[in-house]
C-alpha cells in the first residue's frame, strides 16, 4: 500500500529554513514512496529561486513528482512569460511541465494548469483546456483497474467557504466530468495554501497548504498531508507546523464504493 507524502506552495525566495529541516525529518519517518509536489516550486521564478528549489529535490531521498504553479513562470521577464514561460522550469526542474507516472498499483497524471495570459483580471487564475482534459483521458486509458489514478494539478477544482473569493480552475465542469469517466480517484492541487479535502463527481481533491513559505493565509499553518491507501479505501492526514515541528491535525478516511469515493470518517470539518 503505498504512502505519498504531498507538498505543495514551496515557495522558494520566502521558504523557511526551519521548517524544511524539520519536513525532512518527518519525511525521513514516512518514507514516502513518492513525494508529490502540487506547483509554485518559488515566489518569482528567479534562478537563484529555481536553483534553490533544484537543490531541495536533489536532497530528496524519495522519488518525486512535480508540476509547475503560476508562481513558476516570471511576472517581470515579459518577453520570457509570453515566448518561453517554462525556460527555467526545463533548465532547473525537469524537460516535462506535465509528467506522467506509472508504478505497480498506481499511475499519477500531471496537468499545468499555469498561464501566461488570459480573458480575465487575475492571471494568477489556471485552466485546463480541453486538448489536455482529453490527454489525461488518453494518459489513464489502459490504466489496470484495480491501480489509483492521481491528478495532480496546480490550480483548485474545489475551493472552501474561506477560499470563495479566488477562483476556480477553468473549464473545471467538463475536467471533472472527463475524469470520473477516465476512473480518476484523486486530484491533488495547492495555489490557495490551505488544506482540505472535498469530493465531487466521486472524484476525492485533497488540497495542500503551503509547506515550506511564510505566505501564509490567516488560520492556516505551513502544512503537508499524507496519503496512504489503495483504490478501495485510503486516508488523508494533514500535518500541520505547531512552532517547532509538524504534527498530525487530522485524519480523514475515505472508500470506494461503486467508482465513487466516500468519505466514512472526520465529516465535521471542511
Ligand atoms: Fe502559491
Ligand atoms: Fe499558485
């Protein structure tokens, strides 16, 4: 039964030192068989942020998996975000903005939801267009059916009543609707930087807050959550910083009943 230990929001330029060294030794405990990191690697897509967070993955004993944020593109190198957003990202990170993994009992899907631009005021807003609604569709088509189907994707498909005010990710509807067809289980996302799980079309988003950044959002520590399980039931545990380490807040337990998921414990809470 696999364990993923999810982060997300790192935020290199505003990280804290601190509570890295303390993540690592908690992860070090989890030993994770996979890390999974849900976008915005750093604050302003600078090198000297990219190589920071190039050195946090290296030190990783772990495998990782990782897509990019909005924050992962530059808001000032204009010619950079609208000709070659993802330069840094291919040079520092990885050649691939949307990877896409397959292990025994598990297969985990990226999706960059980040834009340059769009038909809208906040372009810190993502999308999914439906050229890449139908590649995940495509990705997971000969996926064995008892193996977990992850999305990760940077931008929410859910948001919270303290959340309302940022915006959904686009064309969310017929996301959903395509990947509860394709058999997705789980979308794991951040960019709001608080955490919290929902399930919609039967379909389980569990999102991070941020786990490493001092930008935080009122009411919500630094915070990762772990997941473990399989296609018939799994938990989510979010850990959350309490001043000098992180502990376990909560544990939600969910299972899968006809292709889709329910939540059987910690209902009380968003
Ligand atoms: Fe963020
Ligand atoms: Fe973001």
């Amino acid at each position: 039964m696999p364990t993923f230990v999810h982060i997300s929001d790192l935020h290199f330029g505003r990280e804290q030192a601190e509570v890295i060294a303390a993540w690592f030794k908690q992860a070090a405990v989890l030993r994770p068989d996979l890390v999974i990191i849900s976008g915005d690697l750093t604050q302003r897509a600078t090198a000297e942020e990219y190589i920071a967070a190039q050195q946090f993955l290296a030190q990783l004993q772990w495998p990782y998996f990782t897509i990019p944020g909005n924050h992962d593109m530059s808001a000032t190198d204009l010619t950079e975000r609208f000709f070659n957003p993802w330069k840094k990202w291919e040079k520092y990170i990885s050649p691939a903005t949307e990877p896409v993994l397959k292990q025994a009992g598990y297969v985990v899907v990226g999706v960059n939801t980040a834009r340059a631009a769009g038909f809208y005021f906040d372009w810190s807003r993502g999308q999914i267009s439906h050229k890449q609604i139908k590649e995940v569709q495509a990705k997971l088509a000969v996926t064995p059916e008892q193996d977990l189907r992850l999305v990760v994707a940077h931008h929410p498909f859910w948001l919270p009543q303290l959340s309302a005010y940022r915006d959904l990710v686009k064309h969310r509807d017929q996301a959903l609707e395509a990947f509860h067809f394709a058999g997705v289980d789980l979308i794991l996302s951040g960019h709001v930087h608080r955490s919290y799980t929902q399930i919609l079309q039967g379909v389980l988003i569990v999102h991070a807050g941020t786990t490493f950044s001092s930008r935080l959002v009122e009411g919500q520590a630094n915070s990762f959550n772990v997941i473990k399980g399989d296609r018939q039931q799994l938990s989510v545990e979010f850990m959350t910083w309490q001043g000098s380490e992180f502990q376990l807040a909560e544990r939600r337990q969910f299972r899968h009943n006809n292709g889709v998921w329910q939540q059987t414990t910690g209902l009380n809470s968003v």
